[in-house]
C-alpha cells in the first residue's frame, strides 16, 4: 500500500553538514527524513520558497521534457529501500499508458512539487527505514527536533 507524503522541510544536519529532506504522511503519523545531495536540496528549496533561477535548472529541464511529450506527472512513488539508499520512480501518464521512470527520491520530489504532482511511499519503506535506523529512537528524535525548532530556525535550506 502507498501512503502519501508532504515535504516538511530541508534542513542542514547539523552533525554530518548534509542537507536532510524532512516528509510527513499526510496524517502527521511519520516522518521519513532522506539525507541529500546540496544540489538537489538547493533545487527543492529554491521550488519552495518560489525562486526562478535565471535559466532553467536541470529539473526544470525534466519538467519541460515531460510536458512536450504531452505527459502527465501523475505521481512520484518512494518504492524501495536496498542497502540504505531509497529509489523512487517517476509515474508519468502519456495517454496511451503509464511509464514508470527510475529516479533518486531527491531527484524525483524536485520535479514532483515544480509539477504539483503528489508524493508517496511504499508501506514496507516506512516500515524497512524505520528497521534500519541504527537507534530506533531516530524518528522520535527528529520529530522531537523538529518540534523544538523555532520559525527562524525551521526555515529552508540555504547555500
């Protein structure tokens, strides 16, 4: 089963230095946070808070490519996880079918929120991510961060 995620936020870890996408199930039940690449935060952040960059960015390019296809970003699904990395795909309706697109999760988000597409992720990813976690408390913990985190201090990542 999918359940559907919201992006909360991207933060700097402040111990690694690394950006963290921070998702929330749309209840609020979970959070499921993936460490990212600069680049891919810097592309999210800059969708969120509304920033065009002065020529199109290389997910602006995937936008675009999809659209002149005359494509449909239907949704972006966190499918699985193997050896501590997450893969998602790209669901892209063109029509006469469904294509299902390989992608990084980051990757995948950029594009899904310049296309108002929705996000989910497989149950059994939750259910592996939080089994992998090295103290199980780590979700706690980031939710308990998370919460403890003034406005000032929540806001988006920044390069």
């Amino acid at each position: 089963m999918l359940r559907r995620l919201t992006v909360e936020t991207v933060l700097l870890d402040p111990i690694s230095e690394k950006p963290i996408l921070v998702l929330r199930t749309d209840n609020g039940e979970k959070i499921l946070p993936i460490w990212i690449g600069h680049t891919e935060a810097q592309a999210i952040a800059l969708e969120l808070d509304a920033i065009r960059a002065p020529r199109p960015m290389t997910h602006d390019l995937v936008c675009a490519i999809i659209n002149s296809m005359e494509g449909k970003l239907t949704r972006v699904d966190i499918c699985d996880l193997r050896d501590c990395t997450f893969y998602a795909e790209l669901v892209v309706d063109r029509g006469n079918g469904e294509l299902r697109i390989d992608a990084r999760p980051s990757d995948a988000i950029a594009i899904a929120i310049r296309l108002n597409a929705p996000i989910f992720v497989a149950d059994h990813v939750l259910d592996e991510a939080s089994q992998n976690r090295e103290t199980p408390s780590v979700e706690a913990s980031l939710a308990k961060w998370l919460d403890s985190l003034s406005p000032e201090e929540l806001g988006r990542y920044k390069m």
